[in-house]
C-alpha cells in the first residue's frame, strides 16, 4: 500500500518588539538569567499584564502580509497548566477570537511556482520562561528571561504533504517576517519555533489519519529530516496494522528518530477562560488601514518586480527576494552597475559561497555592493575576464580596496592588444607543432579539444590576463590558414 | 487627649484639629499604636503593626504640614487590609501561603493614599484571599465583631471594618469582590464603600476574582469615605481595566440635597430571606431618606438569587487561575523535602491554603473543565449580562437602589463553619453589584439588640456622587453612624 503524509504546521514566532507583551521589561535574547524578568512577568503577586500596542500592530501586520482578515475585536485568554517556568500558573493566550483570521498564504517552490497554504489563525501570546536542566546537578533551574517575550503563532490547515512544502513554507514565513520586520525569525535562537502536526492515509483516501504533534523543531534541517522520521515510524506501524497514538512527540537529533513525550504532560485540560485582566482589543478600519499603508513591499510583491525590471528568472528572483537585505543589496548594486543579470550571478554564486562559508550574513558581506558594482562593471567592459574577476572578487573580499585598485595593483588588465596576443598565439603554436599538425588533420568534433588545450596553453602563458574571445578569434584564424 | 474621643473621632474631625495645630500627627499616631496594643487582642483586628514605619511618617507629616505641604489626609492614621502589597510590610492575605511575604513595590492605592499624606499603622485582618464572610478562614484566627466580641465582624474585610468600629484606626482600606466592604460594615455598624469597578486600580491588590475585586474606604462616615474616595480612584497604567473616566471632587459632591431623587426598592431584597427586625430598621431609615425628599419606587431585580449561583462559578473561576501561582517555586510557603515537581506542588499548596480556598480552587477548577464549561461558567456569564440588565432596567425608572446590605446582624463566631452555603448567602444583597460592577455603599441603618445593620445604596456605575450624598443625607438626619461599641469606649 502507499501512503501520503498529511501535515499541518504550528510556527512561534517571537516577535521583536522592544519590551515584553504584558511588561517594560526588555524582550532580549542571551542576558543572565533571571535579569530580564520584572515582577510582572515573574508572576507576582498583585501584579496585572499591560498590552504592548506594538505587539498588537506586528500581529496586524503579518495578518495584512498574509492577506488574512483581521480580527477587528479579538480578546485574551487564560490556558492553565502548572509548570515551573510558567510562573502564573497560566498562559495568556488567544483562544477563542484570535487576532488573525483565516488567511491564504502563497509559498514558492524551488521551481518557481506558488503552492497556497491555508492559514488557519494566528494569535498572540506570551512565551513561558526556560527550565534549565544542565547547570545545577540534579536539580532543574528556571529563566525566566523569556516569560512574557510577546509570541505570534502561526496556525496553518493540513495542507502539506511533502518535507519540501513544509520546508519552503517555513522559509517563506522566515522572509516574509523579516521584510515585515516583525522578528528575527532565528530558529537557533528559538524566535521561529515548529510544531508538525503529523499523519498517514492511504494514497487516495481523503479522511485522516490519527495524528501526531512533534515539538520544537529548531531548523529547517531538522524539520526535514524529524518529517522523515516520523513518516517511517508511522508507516511502519501501520503496515503491522498498530494504529498511531495521538500525543506529542521530541524529535531527537542525535538518533534521528522521534520519541514519545510523557503522556503526562500532554493529557491536559488547559481549562481556557477569558483573561479579566485585559480589555478586548478592539481594531478599527482606520487603524488597520494605517497599518497597510505603512508595510513595506513584500517578499512575493519584490519578486514580481524583480522578474518584470531586471529580467531576472523566477529562481534567481525568488533567491534575491529571500531576505530584505539580500534584496536590497541586489538593487544597491544595480543602481551603480546596471547589469542585473551578471549581479545576480556574482551574489547567488561566489558572494553567497562565501557568505555561507564564513558563516556571515550579507548585511556583514566584505564586498560592499559598490565593490561588487565596480567588479562587474570592470568585467562588463572587458578589461577583466571572468577567471580574472575570481581574483579580483578574492582580492575585495580580503579587504584589498575597490575592483580598480586591484586591477592596478596586481596589473590584472586583460590583454586586449592584438600584436600582443598574435605573438602569443604564434609562441604557443610553435612550441606545440605535433598538436598543430593532430588539429589540421582531425575532424572538427576533435578540432574543438584541441582548440581548448591551444586556449589553456595561452591563457596560462598570459597568467590569465589575454582576452579569451580575442584569442580564439586569433587562434582559430592562424590554425585554419596554413 | 484633648477633645478628641478616638473611638468615635471621624477622619475630617482629625483633619481639622491637625490643621488647628491642637493635635500633631505624631500625638495622634502614638494614641492609635496604644489603642491597638490595648483593644486589639480583643478584636484580632490588626495582623501587622509598623509602629516604627507609623512613627516616622507621622513625624514627616507634621514636617511637611509645618511647611504647608500638606496633601488632603496628612498625618491622617489608616490601616490597610492585608490584601493591598506594602513595600516592606509583609502583606500576607491572611494566608500561610504568604506568611511570610514582603513585596518590593506597593499597591497603586497605597501609594495615592501615601501621596495624600496617610500615616499607615499596620495591616488588618480578613478572611483567606478575601475567601468568606465571617473572618473566619484567616490564617490568623478570626476577626470578632467589636459589638459582641462571641460574634463575626462579617469578611472578608472583617478586620478593617472591626478595626473602625473599635476605634483603632479611623479609617481603613477594603476590598470587595462580593459583598467584602459591605457586609462588614454591617455588621460592624460603620459605613463602607464599594466604587464602580474599574474606579480604583487593583494594581497591587492581591487578586481573588479578577471581574468583580473592587478596592474601597471602610470609615465612620460617609463624609470620611467622600475624603478617602477622593484619593484612592483615578486611571492607572499599570491596570488595562482602570477607567479613564474624570475624578470628581466627592466630597464637594456631597453638598445638596436629595429632593425628587428616585430609589428603587427591588422586591427580591426584601423578600422571606430577610430578618424581619432588620427589614423594620431598614424601612425607618428609607423613611429618613424620604423626609429628605426622596421618592421611593418599586423595582424588580429578578435574577437577584441566580447572583449567587452565577457568582459562585465565576468568582472561583477566576480565583483557580488566579491562585496558580502560589506553587512554592518562586515565593511564598513551599514544603520541605519535595520528593518529585508534583509532590511540591501538591503539599505546598494543601499546606499553604486553608480549607476554603481549597474549596473554592477545586469548584473553579471544575466549573472551567472540559464538558462542563458551557454548562458552568458559560452559563454563568450569559446570566452575569443578564443581571446587569435587570439593573439598567431598574435604572430606568429610578436614581438609586436601596435595601439591606446583609440579610442578619452579625452571626456567632462558628455558627456557620460546616455550612458553605449558609455562609455564602450572606452576600445575597451585595454580590449581584459587583456582577454589574455597581457601585454599592453600606451605612448604618439602627441596632437590633445592640447589633448593628446597614443600608445598602447601589448607583448607577461611575455615579457615586449620588450615592454618596444620599448616604451623607441620611448621615446629618440620624446618628446610627456615631454610635460605638462599648469595648473601644475605653480612654486611653
């Protein structure tokens, strides 16, 4: 029989407002335990939650980002449950109005096409303190650094049915966010959490099956490869005909596979009720519109744009649009160097290589978006050729000065000159006259190769500097005179 | 001590000999501190005194009066319920759970009233987390009424209303989520004041029922709650449900008269529930009212004994979550030697709280548990909204509505221990206005057999004013208000 995985996913995204959701204490990330927490949020007694209004307007504005309908009066609820790091004995919480309604939300896939996922809701909330299990032997300690950092979380409909779908959605929502501005969306930080809603049917079928929820997935890799674990614990169980029991589920790293949580501390009624302590947050037309006028262009919007300006594919499109700085350092770059498509290449080719090796973000590239203007610009009009551009794009990422200092100071111009070049050429044919011969001799498929040995033999007396269009011109015309 | 008898003096006698200069604060203070040494293991009043804290702010207040600084209530002494945070003074809630906890930050009403110029002797008694009617379920033992010391002062501010009438402090804070001003300042033959919810912040009030908790003044006379009043309300930012509505001067309020004012007598309050002698004491003073000028209209609130049902899965709703962070983790009691989470959790809260707060978690508890939320607490608000409309309704054809603040004269101490229901019928009259979130004014209404019983007077929300000249009318016609309990007669 064959099965298809059926999946719904549950984001946490913390949002980076700069105090916490119902305190002034500050909402950072990495502070000494215990410094960041206020009576309010360590669950005083007497104390009582205040709204952060900027918290509110980043959940709006993810709703008008996903097209979703606003909730224009959504309120708060409380979601019992007793755990150390939930110093109140209850997490504030949206349960029953949620400030983001249904909404459809358009992911690209790497072949550039859309697949709409169904946003079920997304609502506000505050974030529980750690429980920190590694420091003191034997004993658990509690952070509550965390509790009440202002949450968004994210609810989609059973839509997705492979690893990559899910995987593409969560960088989607990763992108969206940023140019949002709304979070940091740093899955090793914790500020973008994934929950998988996960189950099997037989391939046709269209109810479903028992499901199970793996927590906390921290990375997009992971998320990958706990689907496919999960998938094959599943599918194993049912083709020995044990049905699936529904609970929450760790995916561990290390091994690879998913264990099951104590039932424990899943078999919960978190006995929601409306939170007293806060009014309803009632939302007017004007406000939401205020809130549209000021978002800035979306990932999907810039995309269309890019394709449409710059002649772009909808691959490289899709890649420079994945982060506002990714973008914007595109366009800075045009702007000085009109020739998108070579721009494009050089940041979805070397300069990510590079960034990715290093491990930096493209806000901290080395190779400022006028240097790598300059680079292509010298490429462009031919002074470098492209193999002389690696050395130069070397030389700018080490901090050498712009492309034309290099150029001068390492004397990289390309040959151009004619003369130059046909003694060169001559040089070349001279020293090699049994493969002279073998070229006027073979046929023109074999002709080709040997072409490619006469150019490497050039290029590597030139030191890489003799023009390659100029030179097969010159080559081809002194192999086929004789 | 000069003219001045303490077991009857009012905040605004006070006020005045301090602006004559006849009397300093420290002297007043100091007189105060003796009275609670003397009455006070009588009464079981006063659970913290800051004799040292009180003596310093009276000194300060008769500096800055000196220097003519001096705010509204300076170097006016005051207790304050042991539900408000104090910074510094251990605030307890009569519980064990806290015994021995002292916040780092005060309550927003106790720093208007310090802004205002108080001097706080202490902390009073009250029922556990304000959990009862009788003062009974204190940590501390109970509160006795100052007028029969075998009796209950009522609760859950039963020490602040039994510290009032015994003359220990001239005026303290309450708060009311059911009736908890009201019906011991019945009970205790003082005037009591439960403002519109959302009047006075509950920042720093250590919350039961969050919907329906109220601060208020509990005082001798309505003149003094105008005072107090005056002092404590006001928005607060650190309170989403404070109302942003202006502050009037109450106590100018309580100039004019109350001819033509409507008051409804809603028929339910005067039903079989009620002590007939407490029915004829009411009658008498709603005919003083009607001397005044009043007109009294016949009303029907129908819902009035559905109030108690609805209040009693709302508030302990409430109060379940509320009271989920007393874990033993971060603060107060924690039991020794946890052998696993649960185990902690589970003994330091059966340790930490007394039998009725547990009783009230676990019905809570039940009331929001899956399968029975819509049946319970569901319910329960659609029949709150409905309660409110009874009053709007009410309000229709009448200014204010009058009756008995508590269907009895204060009750045995022990008389109603085994029986939960017969004690939570004694807010038969006071919890449906804080379900409506009214405000709600209890006066002194006569003494049966040498007990005191109070008038109730509800307005519509945010229209104290009315209440309150109302009650201070009926103050300057009658003295049920000046009358004091043989115990704090006593000269010091």
């Amino acid at each position: 029989m064959s099965w298809e995985t059926v999946m719904g996913l549950e984001v946490h995204l913390q949002l980076a407002t700069a105090s916490k959701i119902f305190s002034g204490a500050a909402n950072k990330f990495g502070a000494d335990p215990n410094s960041q927490a206020c009576a309010v949020d360590l669950g005083m007694p007497g104390m009582l939650p205040v709204l952060n209004e900027q918290a509110v307007r980043y959940a709006v504005m993810f709703g008008l980002g996903i097209d979703a309908r606003i909730g224009k009066r959504s309120i708060f609820d409380r979601k019992n449950y007793f755990y150390p790091d939930l110093p109140k004995g209850y997490q504030v919480s949206q349960f029953f109005e949620p400030i983001v309604c249904e909404g459809v939300f358009q992911v690209p896939l790497s072949d550039g096409s859309l697949f709409p996922i169904r946003i079920t809701r997304a609502h506000l909330e505050e974030d529980a303190g750690k429980s920190v299990h590694d420091r003191f032997p034997g004993q658990t300690g509690v952070d509550l650094n965390r509790a009440g950092t202002p949450l968004l979380e994210i609810v989609t409909e059973p839509d997705f049915r492979t690893a990559e779908q899910a995987v593409a959605y969560l960088k989607a929502l990763h992108s969206l966010v940023t140019y949002l501005g709304i979070s940091d969306g740093n899955m090793a930080e914790g500020s973008m959490r994934c929950d998988i809603n996960l189950s099997l049917r037989p391939t046709g079928s269209d109810s479903y099956g028992t499901r199970t929820e793996i927590k906390n997935v921290n990375s997009f890799r992971f998320v990958e490869k706990a689907i496919a674990a999960e998938t094959a614990r599943q599918q194993e169980l049912l083709e020995d005909g044990v049905s699936i029991v529904q609970e929450t589920r760790l995916y561990d790293a290390d091994r690879d596979e998913t264990r099951s949580m104590r039932s424990k501390e899943v078999a919960n009624d978190y006995r929601y009720f409306p939170e007293p302590d806060l009014l309803p947050i009632v939302l007017t037309d004007d406000y939401i519109d205020s809130v549209r006028q000021a978002l800035p262009e979306l990932p999907a919007a810039k995309r269309e744009r890019f394709i449409a300006q710059y002649q772009l594919s909808d691959y490289d499109a899709a890649l420079l649009v994945s982060s506002p700085d990714m973008a914007a350092y595109f366009e800075k770059a045009v702007t000085l160097c009109d020739e998108p498509k070579a721009i494009a290449n050089w940041m979805l080719g070397d300069l990510s290589a590079a960034l990715n090796k290093e491990g930096i973000p493209v806000s901290q590239s080395p190779v400022e978006p006028q240097n790598l203007a300059g680079l292509v610009a010298r490429i462009t009009d031919g002074t470098l050729s492209s193999k002389l551009g690696k050395q130069v794009f070397e030389a700018l990422w080490q901090g050498e000065g712009s492309a034309d200092q290099i150029i001068e100071a390492r004397g990289l111009r390309q040959v151009s000159d004619t003369g130059a070049l046909e003694k060169l050429v001559a040089d070349v044919m001279s020293e090699n006259q049994d493969q002279v011969a073998q070229y006027r001799a073979a046929d023109s498929s074999k002709q080709k190769k040997l072409i490619g040995f006469f150019v490497g033999q050039i290029m590597k007396a030139s030191k890489g500097q003799a023009n390659p269009q100029l030179i097969n011109k010159i080559l081809t015309e002194a192999l086929d005179s004789d | 001590m000069n003219s001045l008898d303490l077991s009857s003096a009012t905040a605004a006698q006070l006020i005045s000999a301090l602006r004559a200069g006849t009397i300093s604060s420290l002297e007043l203070t100091q007189a105060y501190l003796q009275r609670i040494e003397k009455f006070n293991p009588a009464v079981n009043a006063v659970v913290t005194i800051d004799h040292e804290g009180a003596l310093a702010s009276a000194a300060a207040a008769d500096q800055a009066r000196a220097k003519g600084a001096e705010g509204p209530l300076t170097g006016v002494p005051l207790l304050h319920k042991d539900i408000f945070c104090t910074a510094g003074i251990r605030t307890t809630c009569a519980s064990k759970m806290l015994a021995n906890f002292e916040p780092p930050y005060s309550a927003t009403v106790v720093e208007k009233l310090n802004a205002a110029g108080v001097v706080t002797l202490g902390k009073t008694n009250m029922d556990e987390f304000a959990m009862g009617s009788s003062n009974e379920t204190s940590y501390f033992g109970p509160s006795f009424n100052p007028w029969d010391l075998k009796r209950v002062p009522g609760g859950s501010s039963g020490g602040s209303a039994a510290a009032v009438a015994a003359g220990l402090a001239p005026l303290s804070t309450g708060t009311d989520t059911g009736g908890s001003i009201r019906q011991p300042a019945s009970l205790c033959g003082i005037t009591g004041f439960k403002p519109t919810y959302g009047r006075i912040s509950r920042f720093g009030i250590i919350a039961f029922a969050s919907s329906l908790d109220q601060a208020g003044p509990m005082t001798r006379t309505v003149e003094d709650a105008a005072l107090m009043l005056s002092a404590m309300c006001g928005l607060d930012a650190n309170d989403s449900t404070s109302a942003d509505v202006p502050v009037p001067n109450f106590h100018t309020a309580l100039n004019g008269d109350i001819k033509g004012l409507r008051i409804g007598l809603p028929k339910e309050y005067f039903s079989d529930m009620l002590n007939a002698d407490v029915a004829t004491s009411i009658h008498a003073a709603l005919k003083e009212l009607e001397a005044e000028g009043a007109i009294l209209v016949d009303v029907d609130l129908p819902h009035t004994r559905q109030g108690i049902a609805t209040y009693y899965v709302i508030a302990p709703a409430e109060a379940s979550a509320n009271l989920a962070r007393y874990d033993g983790v971060r603060f107060g009691h924690r039991c020794d030697n946890p052998t696993d989470l649960m185990d902690l959790y589970a003994r330091s809260r059966s340790e930490g709280f007394g039998d009725e707060v547990q009783r009230r978690i676990l019905v809570g508890t039940y009331a929001l548990s899956a399968g029975f939320y819509d049946a319970y607490f569901k319910k329960a608000q659609q029949v709150r909204r409905i309660i409110s409309e009874d009053f709007k309704k009410a309000f229709e054809v009448c200014d204010l509505i009058a009756g008995p603040s508590a269907p009895n004269v204060a009750f045995p101490v022990g008389a109603k221990n085994d029986d939960p229901i017969a004690m939570y019928m004694e807010d038969v009259y006071t919890l449906s206005v804080n379900l409506a979130g009214l405000p709600g004014l209890s006066v002194p209404a006569g003494l049966i057999n040498d007990l005191p019983i109070g008038l109730q007077l509800i307005g519509r929300p945010f229209d104290e004013e009315t209440v309150l000249r109302a009650g201070h009318r009926l103050q300057l016609r009658t003295d049920h208000h000046l009358k004091t309990p043989q115990i704090g007669a006593d000269q010091s």
